[in-house]
C-alpha cells in the first residue's frame, strides 16, 4: 500500500472513532427520547459524575499527588497489586460518585431510560475527552505533518474505537445496577456490586498481559464480555418490573 493510500486509510480509522465518540452517546439519547421523552437531564448529570470522578479528582490524584509518595512508587514496581490498585480506585472514584448524583441530583427518576441516559452520558463524555477529541486534533494535524502516525497502524487505530463501545457499554450496564439498587432501597450493596465489576474490569487489563501474555485482541474479547454481560444484567433488573422500564 501506498503512503498516500496509507495516510488515507489512518485519516478514515481516525473518524472512524470520532463517529464512534460522539455519534453512540447522541444517538442513544435521541432514541431513548423518543420511546421515553424527556431525558437531557440524567444525561447531563451522568457527564457531570465521570468529570468529577475522574478528570477532577482521580487522574490529578494519580498523576500528580501520588508519584511523590515512596508507597506508590513501590506499589508500581508489583504489577499485579498495581493493576488492583487502579482497577479499584477507577470502580470506588466512578460508582459513588454515580451513586452521590443519582441520589442527590436525579432524585425521583428511576426509570430504565434515566438508567440508560445516565449510561451514555458517562460513557460518552469519557469517549468524547479520550478519543473523540484527540482523533479530530490527529485527522488534522497528520497530514500536515504536526503529528505522526507512521507506526501505527489502521487497526491499531481502530482498536480505541472498540475500547470505547466497551466502554460505554460498562457504564451502562453499571448505572443500571446502581439506579436499580436505589429503587429498590438497597444502594450501597449494588454499588458496591458495581465498585467491584468495574474494578475487574479495569484491574485485568494490567494483570492478564503480564500473568498470561494476553495481547490486544484477547485482552478487547475480554473487556468485550465482561461488558455484554454487565449490561445485560443491568437490563434484566429492570426488565423484572416493568413499572421501571423506559416509557412507563
């Protein structure tokens, strides 16, 4: 293949995944709106707990204030207490704050679509910071040459995209376990369920290359599953009443 058909390849993958970012959330929202009606707001509110939990408090506190201390550092150095460590710090930052703005700003609407809205809002602005945004600023600065994507390559780039449908899917699946344990006046014990779904998830992709070898393709199968199956249990809470599905 050809530099040029090359260049043309990567500059497709790239929007690709910025359809991928920005299309899934908005897309969900407008079709959940129109079986559900009025569901901006738990979408809104579901961006709003991944910037608090994340770019507001986690990533600083891993990136900044934590590399200083002697017990971190070490702690990197034992690959599989670390990959612990980050999967449970993503699982308790993300799934209480799901927790904290599902009680105290959604209050009262514990439908599956506010579940499903919530889902996508998360997910989404995560998709939209992570890969949407630096995919445009890739599709734009590689040809000019401000950037350079030589050694990666098509699939490679496409890989981020696939990360980010699991992705999404996860904070789905895990904002219905955690809208439904709050309807039914057990939060704490379904979040907590979701703290440690979420921890599996996150913590495996570090141990399972280094435990076993797992390369890319096995290591997305396995985010792959774990998300179907988070989901669909997420679904099947609801699908039991059906007084809390989306619609009604």
């Amino acid at each position: 293949m050809s530099g040029e058909n090359n260049i043309l390849l990567q500059e497709l993958c790239l929007l690709i995944n910025v359809i991928i970012s920005f299309g899934i959330p908005i897309a969900g929202v407008f079709i959940i709106r129109k079986k559900a009606g009025r569901i901006a707001k738990p979408f809104i509110i579901g961006m709003a707990a991944f910037l608090i939990s994340q770019p507001l408090t986690r990533i600083p506190l891993l990136s900044i204030i934590l590399p200083s201390q002697e017990w971190y550092i070490i702690l990197q150095c034992h690959t599989y207490l670390y990959g612990i460590f980050l999967g449970l710090t993503a699982g308790i930052f993300e799934e209480f704050a799901r927790l904290i703005f599902m009680k105290l700003v959604l209050k009262g609407r514990t439908r599956m679509a506010d579940g499903l809205s919530f889902g996508l809002g998360h997910g989404g602005i995560e998709a939209m910071l992570f890969l949407g945004i630096n995919s445009i600023a890739a599709m734009i600065m590689y040809p000019t040459g401000l950037a350079d994507l030589s050694g990666t390559g098509s699939l490679m780039i496409l890989v981020g995209g696939l990360e980010r449908i699991f992705a999404i899917t996860f904070h789905v699946g895990a904002s219905l376990i955690i809208l439904y344990g709050i309807r039914e006046q057990k939060a704490v014990r379904y979040t907590l369920l979701a703290v440690f779904l979420h921890g599996l998830l996150d913590s495996m992709i570090v141990i399972l290359p280094a435990a076993i070898g797992l390369g890319t393709v096995g290591l997305e199968i396995y985010a792959m599953i774990l998300s179907a199956l988070v989901i669909a249990f997420g679904i099947r809470l609801f699908m039991k009443k059906p007084e809390l599905q989306a619609g009604t």
